[in-house]
C-alpha cells in the first residue's frame, strides 16, 4: 500500500514541478448498425481511453475530416463499403484507429422486368430479363397471374399455348426486401388455334 502511494506521489509531483506531459489517448470506436440499406444512417460511438481534447472522423477514407464531434451521427447516402477512422489527440500527442471495410451501405431494392418479345403467334419462347436492384437472393414468377409460380429463375424463358393477353408477376426476396410487380395484359398470344 505504501508503494503504491509513494508511486502516486512521484507522478503527480513530476507532472506538476518538471512539467510532464499528459499520456497520449488510445483511439477506438464502435458504431451502430455496421450494414443496411442506404440511405444509412450510423451512430459513431468514441470509445477511446484517456483524456480527450478533440475527436476528428473520416467517414469515407478520402482524408477530409467530416465530423469534430466525440459522438456523431452520418448518413451514406450512395451504396458501397466504407473504411472509417477516427483520430483522437490531447496535449500528450495524439493516436488514430482505422477500421478498413468497416460498414456496408447496400441498394435499396426495387422489382422491375422486361420480356422479349411481348407479342407473339404460335407457341414462341418468350425470354424474361430480371431488372430489379438491389441484394435480391430469389426470384418467382407468374407467367399467367393464376398464382401458381411457373419459374424460380432470374432469367427465365416461357411459352405460352393458348390465345389470350397475359398479367404477369414478378415477387423478388432478400434480406432487406419482399416486393412484386405485376404487368397487366403484358404478353399478348395469338395463333395458337384456342
């Protein structure tokens, strides 16, 4: 116990008569969430050890500093991964952490599909191109709106055998999205003999 105090004493009469320098501070920080979709936006959370007297952020690595705030807020706007770093400083000096890929900003999902050709006569393969966005991890579609699923493709191909004009549905799934579209009267067949 004496030891300890005599050690306390030592540094507190160095820091105060020969003029020793505060420690510098250890950067490091947490943020919530780390992925989503954009328009993201991300708590920044300081959780750096030692006295602080300014916080500096790099949200998106390009060497600008974008918030002096010890705890801010940011919204990413555009998709992609983002490497951050915060650089914290005293008068003991300063210290910074990157953390390199360390948030995924993804698209939003949006449903869309083209089929070519949408007029036909006679049983004619018709191909359907998927143009929906985002992270999309399955897809089902609808050739006749009876709501049965016909293919589990992203690109599926499909002939029709009888007469009539065709609504078709497309529903796409994935982790931030579960959304259809349906075009009324989209495939029109004539030819087939019913």
């Amino acid at each position: 116990m004496k030891i300890a105090r005599i050690v306390v004493f030592i540094f507190l009469l160095c820091y105060a008569l020969a003029g020793c320098k505060e420690l510098p501070p250890e950067a490091n920080f947490t943020t919530a969430p780390t992925e989503g979709v954009a328009p993201l936006e991300i708590q920044f959370s300081d959780q750096s050890v030692g006295e602080i007297d300014a916080w500096n952020w790099d949200f998106d690595n390009d060497g600008v500093v974008d918030s002096v705030l010890q705890n801010p807020r940011y919204t990413y706007t555009e998709p992609g991964t983002y490497t951050v770093s915060l650089t914290v400083e005293n008068s003991g000096g300063s210290d910074y952490k990157t953390k390199i890929n360390y948030l995924r900003v993804t698209t939003p999902c949006k449903v869309d599909f083209i089929a070519e050709p949408t007029e036909v006569t006679g049983i004619t393969e018709i191909k359907f191109t998927d143009l929906s966005t985002g992270k999309v991890t399955s897809w089902a579609w609808d050739f006749d709106n009876d709501g049965i699923i016909d293919s589990a493709e992203q690109n599926p191909t499909h002939s029709y055998t009888r007469n009539g004009d065709y609504a078709v549905t497309l529903t796409i799934t994935g982790p931030d999205c579960l959304l259809s579209i349906t075009k009324d009267s989209y495939i029109h067949v004539s030819g087939c003999g019913g």
